[in-house]
C-alpha cells in the first residue's frame, strides 16, 4: 500500500518553466491514426463497440432528430423547417470525423455507403460563395456573421474542417475537403488583420485550420488560425467578449485558466499548434502558466475539469467540489487535446501524464460499456437518484445516469470522434527519436529518417504494468527510445534484450540509445500499487479524505456493490486492500477490496451525554471510476474519509421512509432530509421535494419512523422559486400531524405556522411518542410549492 499526495503526482518541472525557449520547443509528430492497430483486450473491445454501436447510434440520433435533413432542406432537395440548435451542424461533423477514423482501418461497404451519401448532403447545402451553415441559411440568411459570440457559426466550420481532414486521410477523397477549403476561403476572406477584426465565440477553428494547412499545404489557413489567436482580448472596433470567453485579455498575458473549460482547452491547443507549425515562441510563457494553473489548482483526480454553476466552466483555484463537479465529457476530450499537443511540443512526459489520467477515468466515463448512453457531466459523488430537473437538454446535476441522447449532443458526437483515433495518441517522434506515450498491445509503424520502423507492444495495460516491446527497423539504424515512467510508479525496472539496464530519465522518460536491429527488445515493469491519494489541503471538499489508484485507474465506490448510504463509510488506513482481476464483471476489471468502517444508528440523545457508538467493519469493493452507473444506478463516491469522525453519522433522516400525495420525481423524497441546507428559498443548486404540478390544492408529505420515536419540535425550509419566475410559492398555510396509534391527530398548541422564506420554519411542543408525522400544506392558488429540508428534533 502506498500514500501520496494528488498534486505529487501532477510533477511540474520548475526548471522546464526557466530554460530558454530554444531549447524547450521539440515539435515532435504524431503518428497517423491509420498506422497503429489496437489488439489488445482492453481497447480492442471498445473499439469494436465504438464501431459496431456507437457510430450506428450516433448516425441514427442525427437522422431522427432533424440534423441531417437539414443539410438536404438547406440544399433545397427536401422541404421543411430548420430542426434543433443553432450549432447542430458541429454534431453530424464529429460524427462523420469519428466514422472517417473507422474505415480508415475497417473499410466496410455499407457504412462507407452512407457517409458518401451524407456528405453529397453536405455538399449539396454549401452556398455559391462557399458559405455552409444550415441554422443561417434555413433560419436567418441576412444575419450571417452577425453574432459570433453566441450562435458558433466559426465553431461549426471548425468541426466540418477536421471532418473534412480526417476523410481524406482515410479514403484519399476529396469531395468534403474541397467543400471545406471552400469555406475556408470565404472566411479568410472577410476576417484578417486588413478585413474583419473578430473572435470565435466558441474556440475551436484555430485548431481545425492548422489541421487544413497541413494537409492542402495552404499557408493562408494557417496565418487566418493565428489571427483569430492574436485578435483575442484585443478590444480593436468591437466589445470583448469577456473571460467566460477568454476574451478578457491577449492569450499572451493570460496567467489563470478561466471561463467556458472546453473553450479554453480548444483554444490553447490551438496555440500550441500555432507554436509548433510557426515557431512563434511568445506564446510559450503563457502556455506553461496556464498549464500550471489548470493542473495545480483547477484538475479533479479524474482529469476532469469544470464545476457546477460556473458556465461549464472553472472555478476559482482548489474548489473542486466532488457531487457538484461539471467535469464536461467535452472538456475532458478537449484536455486530451492540450495536453497531447504539450507533450509533443515540449517532449515531457508529464504532459502524457495527464493524458493518461484523463483517458483512463474522466473521459472513458463518459460512454457506457455498451456504447449507448453517455454523461454530459461527470461528478465525484452521487445520491444515484434524478433529484433535479435537466435544463437544456443537458444532464442536470443529479441525474447521474447515462442518456442515450441529449438536445445539446456536443457529447455523444465528441466520444465517437475520440476513441477510434486513440492509436494515433501512443507515440510521438522525431527524425531520430521514438517517444512512447501509452502503453497498449499493438502494432505499430513509425517513420524516421533513416528507416521505418515497426513496433510491437505487448501488454495487459492497464491491469498489469509489464509490458514487452519488440523493435523491428526494415534496417539497422541507431536512434533514440524514450519510453514515459509514470508520475504514479516508484519503483520501475527496464530490460534490453533480456539485461536488466539502469533507467536514464530524461524529462520523465527513460531513454534508450543505441543501434537497433530486427528483434530488439525492451521489457518494462511498472509496479501497479494500490495507492491512497490526499488532495491539497486548500481542496476543502476534500480535507480528511482518501481517494483510490492502483495504476492509471482511479477507483469509486458503488451502491451496487457495498449498499447504500456510502456517506457513512471511512476506510481503515491499514484495511488489508488487494486488487484482483474479474473477468466476468464490468467486461473484466481488476477490483480493490479491504476493511472499511460504517457508522451505525445507536438512537438519538437522551441524556446530556453517552459513550460513543464504535463503527461496525466490512468489507468494501472498488471499482475503476470509468465503470460507475453500467449497473442498477445507485450512489458513488470517489474520495472517502480516513477516520469515522469524518464520515456522516447515521441519523434519524436514515431511518424514516417518506411518502407524499404527489411528487415531481420519486427520487425527490431522499431532498427532505439530505443535510444539505440552501443559501436560500429559491437555491436551484442543491436537492429538492416538489408537488410539481399541483397546483392550488391540499397536499402532504409523510414520514413514517421505523419505531416509536419520542418527539419534540420540527423545522421546515420552503421551496419558493419567484426570484427565476419559476411556477413554486411557500404554502398559504400548513400544519403538522401526528399519529396516535392508528389515528391522525393535529399537534396543538405549536403558535406560528411560519411560512418564511431563506430560513427555517420551526415550532416546538411538548413531547410526543410516535410513529410518523406529516406536513399537510394548502397550496397558494395557481402555484404549486415544495420543501428543501424537513428536519425532526
């Protein structure tokens, strides 16, 4: 068992952050997606769901909900109206992206069928001057260009842009990357430095256009990319969008990560291009401070990025509340991009690190192991119950279980696009130098200067740490061999042709140099640890707690597996842990297990004081986080405490079971009595009950005890929603029963039934033995009403 600290595991190489820039700027290459061939048994089956139902799923969603016959409307080849969101064109983009990358190693006929037939769509919608965009064109023609902040016109032709690229390497077509040049032209056409002087309001073209100047060798895109990167925050004849936007200052004097997370990760992957194709070194102070911020300060465990209630966006530094995190899956792709266009740049392998981090947890989570249903957010914590009201047709903040779709499908269509190109992320290379990145049985071929050559991994990554790599260069050649040891490993060992060699670390990397041959070989062993990490004290969600990582998995606890109320758990700091592989759960996942305490119920106080109740032990069961909710939903927790005094004590709220005349959601009865208090009556942001919709009418809620219970006093926290306009109002008057027996009976003599708001109502009585209460409430006329907190003394 090993301890460590979160942030010890981000290692940020002060000394990297003072060497001069010359020396700090690699540019190594990618290799092509369609040179690696994933066999192992980990990938191999994602991909083949990705393939097989994923893409189909994805196409299909497009089809039915109007996003592909748009194009065929704005082609004038159908009739109708323009369907969905302003930007759905970015979806069938992605979408198309993710199937180019598909049959670039899996050509098959029908699917090839169909994405021809979709881009004629997509070309027969193109204007005249090269203008696509079905919203404008179907919607508002004269107002093209006119709102860049808000309605992603630059955004989607970004997408369509990448689709474009990614086609033509795989099919060597070029009837959507002429579609896509066309565009391109235009929109260099109208902004520039002599021309228009305006920003994206969502990022994302500056990376799709290095991508188009490097395949059409176009100098013109590239230039147009960096100038949409130096007009930011440069107030010329227009009003800065602001921070949200990253608009607030020039990229170059930006220091904080701020605003929308998927904007900001698009556009400093972006600019990191713009370093790497140009050589334009001023970036590189920035970069790194952004960096430093973002991975210090503003990372969940999971790679995860964004908060609840701040945009989709960043928090202040340290406040990564676990339930309340955004995570976007989006963001997490997009920190994919950064941090790989990072340690390409800079060849560091503290940058693949965080690619690591984010693939194995906060990003692969946000598909389900079937392939059709995702998250749009990715929290830390959940109750397991739909406690909220989704808005926008996103996953609210409690409805932690997958969907097969959502109105706004940036995820679903991101996910597609990722993961069959994930082969294209495991090595980068010089002329004269091979980085490997991930580790994953595979095939690979990889061109230097003097010779290709192919490479085969061997490995049960990520479950087992040792992995077997052959080199084989079509000749004898001498070239360098750098392979990333892990900021989680401690004790890694290395063989060369079967001779245990000393490790030559190299900016995180153990380096190889010699003259190689047919045959070589390189054998690594990673020992994979069960680790307990600690987050930075300032995490104050956080203080107390432990998280679990064995390798590049971060683990969580499920309902599924150790019951509900997991708020009650604390593991033993020495708990016997073991980790053991499970072939027949979750498609096969190594599980930690280990002795863990749970607080027990031992009655409310009846005297001043008692002895103290000793937790009960168990045994507990972890598995990776990527796997949550493939089961029966239920609750989750990824950080759990150290010590029983920080683990929820179990209350009288644990042994009720409420009812109610009517309910909005059934899992709105657990809001009553959840110990989270509101800022105020009309707080969105935490667990509600509601009568929603009821209206005007006398209603109930219920709580029967599971005995006799001696009572004294309650206190209730209306729910009343008139600050949003929403349609909920505080009771026009409501008293408390109780039961008596087998009858109802009215407590008397409570003075004030308060209907306050932004407090708590409470009335006090002589005390009573019983075996339920209820609130009956008289709704005001045309609205309906509900309750934040109900707590019983």
């Amino acid at each position: 068992m090993c301890f460590l600290r979160f942030f010890s595991l981000l290692p940020v190489l002060s000394s990297v952050l003072v060497v001069a820039a010359e020396k700090e700027i690699h540019q190594l290459s990618a290799v092509p997606f369609s040179q690696v061939t994933l066999t192992d048994e980990f990938w191999s089956p994602r991909l083949q769901t990705t393939r097989e139902i994923t893409l189909p799923h994805c196409l299909d969603w497009c089809e039915t909900t109007g996003r592909i016959s748009n194009f065929a409307k704005a082609g004038g080849t159908i009739e109708g109206k323009f369907e969905g969101i302003y930007f759905n064109d970015s979806d069938v983009y992605k979408v198309l992206e993710g199937a180019a990358y598909i049959l670039a190693n899996d050509p098959e006929p029908r699917m090839q069928q169909k994405i021809n037939e979709l881009i004629t769509k997509i070309a027969g919608a193109q204007q005249e001057n090269g203008y696509l965009n079905t919203y404008y064109t179907l919607v508002e023609p004269d107002k093209r260009w006119s709102d860049l902040r808000v309605k992603h016109e630059l955004y989607c032709a970004g997408h369509l842009f990448e689709a474009a690229v990614a086609h033509y390497q795989a099919t060597g077509e070029k009837v959507l990357l002429d579609v896509a040049c066309k565009f391109a032209d235009l929109i260099d056409s109208i902004f520039g430095p002599d021309k228009r002087r305006d920003v994206p309001g969502h990022e994302e073209i500056e990376l799709a256009l290095v991508k188009l100047s490097k395949v059409t060798g176009e100098r013109k895109y590239l230039d147009l990319a960096k100038f949409f990167i130096e007009e930011r925050g440069q107030a010329r004849d227009r009003e800065l969008y602001g921070k949200d936007l990253q608009d607030h200052l020039p990229v170059r004097e930006q220091s904080d990560v701020v605003g929308h997370a998927v904007r900001a990760m698009y556009l400093f992957s972006g600019v990191a291009d713009i370093v790497a194709e140009t050589g334009d070194r001023s970036y590189v102070d920035a970069m790194k401070r952004i960096w430093l911020d973002l991975t210090t300060r503003k990372m969940y465990i999971t790679g995860g990025i964004g908060v609840s209630g701040h945009g989709e966006g960043f928090s202040a530094g340290y406040d990564l509340p676990n339930e309340k995190a955004y995570a976007e899956t989006c963001a997490a792709i997009a920190l994919a991009f950064f941090s790989s266009r990072m340690n390409r740049l800079f060849a560091d392998a503290s940058y693949a690190d965080v690619f690591e981090r984010v693939l194995y947890n906060g990003l692969l989570s946000g598909v389900s192991l079937d392939g059709d249903k995702f998250f749009y957010i990715n929290p830390l914590a959940s109750r397991g119950v739909d406690r909220f009201e989704t808005s926008g047709g996103r996953q609210g903040d409690s409805a932690q279980h997958r969907q097969h779709w959502f109105s706004c499908a940036c995820c679903p269509s991101n996910v597609v696009r990722f993961l069959p190109s994930i082969g294209s992320y495991m090595y980068a290379h010089s002329d004269h130098d091979i980085y490997v990145n991930l580790y994953i049985d595979s095939q690979s071929t990889l061109a230097l200067a003097d010779s290709n050559v192919n490479i085969t991994q061997k490995t049960r990554y990520p479950w087992d740490g040792k992995i077997k790599i052959v080199m084989e260069p079509e000749k004898v050649c001498a070239f360098d061999v750098y392979l990333r040891i892990p900021a989680w490993c401690a004790d890694p060992e290395m063989k060369v042709n079967g001779k245990q060699v000393d490790l030559d670390l190299r900016r995180g990397y153990a380096r190889v140099s010699r003259e190689w041959k047919r045959k070589n070989t390189i054998e690594l062993n990673l020992p994979m640890e069960i680790q307990r990490i600690e987050a930075h004290p300032e995490v104050k969600n956080n203080v107390g707690k432990v998280a679990l990582q064995r390798g590049p998995i971060v683990y969580c606890l499920e309902e599924e597996d150790n019951g509900r109320n997991l708020q009650f758990i604390s593991l033993k700091r020495d708990g016997n842990r073991k980790a053991a592989f499970r072939p027949d759960l979750l498609n096969g996942i190594v599980v930690i297990t280990g002795e863990a305490y749970v607080n027990r119920h031992s009655g409310e106080f009846d005297s001043l004081y008692r002895i103290a109740p000793e937790p009960l032990s168990f045994e507990f069961t972890a598995i990776p986080y990527y796997a949550w909710d493939n089961r029966t939903p239920g609750e989750m927790l990824v950080w759990l405490p150290q010590d029983p005094a920080l683990a929820a004590p179990m209350t009288f709220s644990n042994c009720i079971r409420p009812s109610a005349s009517h309910v909005n959601r059934k899992g709105e009865f657990e809001a009553l009595s959840d110990q989270v208090l509101p800022k105020n009556s009309g707080d969105k942001d935490i667990p509600r009950f509601t009568w929603w919709n009821h209206k005007g009418t006398r209603e109930w809620v219920q709580y029967d005890l599971q005995k006799d219970w001696l009572i004294s006093g309650v206190e209730v926290y209306w729910f009343d929603d008139r600050e949003s306009e929403g349609g909920c109002r505080a009771p026009q008057s409501w008293k408390l029963l109780w039961k008596d027996g087998d009858r109802w009976k009215a407590m008397e003599n409570v003075g004030d039934y308060g209907v306050e708001l932004d407090q708590f109502n409470r009335i006090t009585f002589p005390p009573i033995q019983t075996s339920a209460l209820r609130i009956e409430v008289e709704l005001q006329p045309e609205f309906s009403g509900g309750i934040l907190e109900w707590r019983v003394f």
